[in-house]
C-alpha cells in the first residue's frame, strides 16, 4: 500500500505543480495583453 502511495506521490504532485505553474503563466499572458 504504502508503495504505491509513493508512486502516487512521484507521479501527481510534480505534474499537479507543474500544471498549477502553466496554468498561471497562462492567467499571466491573459492580464498582459
């Protein structure tokens, strides 16, 4: 069990993060233009 809440933990959380940063870098063209 405690093996796969690590492979969970490796695979979401750096794609959740990264997805969070697109997602404000996306916010941030908006507001610019």
């Amino acid at each position: 069990m405690s093996q796969i809440d690590q492979l969970v933990q490796d695979l979401f959380l750096p794609n959740y993060f990264f997805n969070r940063g697109s997602l404000f870098h996306e916010l941030n063209k908006l507001i610019e233009t």
